[in-house]
C-alpha cells in the first residue's frame, strides 16, 4: 500500500495561497459592510457570510500547517 506524502507541492501551495487569499479578501469584504448595514437580518446574513470565508481561511491554514 503506498502511503501519501506530507509534501506540499510549489504549485499545490500556489493554489492553497490563492484560494486563501479569495477567502481572506471576501471575508474583509463581508465584514466591512456588515459594519455598514443597518437592517439586522441582513447584517446577521452578511455577518455568517463573513464567518463562513474566516472558517475557510483557518481550515486552509490547517491544511498547510499538517
């Protein structure tokens, strides 16, 4: 049985980077207009939205940190 290798590849590491980043600018984003919206079942919207691209981002940082 061939075991995987915890090696991440330059061009692997190129796109966790870019995905990172994508998730990094959205939640940036998201969280700059929920300090903007006044409707509150919209800025709890945009807040989880913001959420969900944070999650991201750390589970991307944890894929890499492995």
């Amino acid at each position: 049985m061939d075991q995987q290798s915890n090696t991440i590849s330059t061009k692997d590491l190129s796109y966790f980077s870019d995905m990172f980043n994508w998730n990094l600018n959205c939640y940036n984003a998201f969280s700059h207009f929920s300090s903007e919206i006044q409707e509150e079942e919209t800025k709890q919207i945009i807040d989880e939205v913001a959420l969900m691209h944070k999650e991201a981002c750390e589970y991307i940082l944890g894929l890499i940190q492995e």
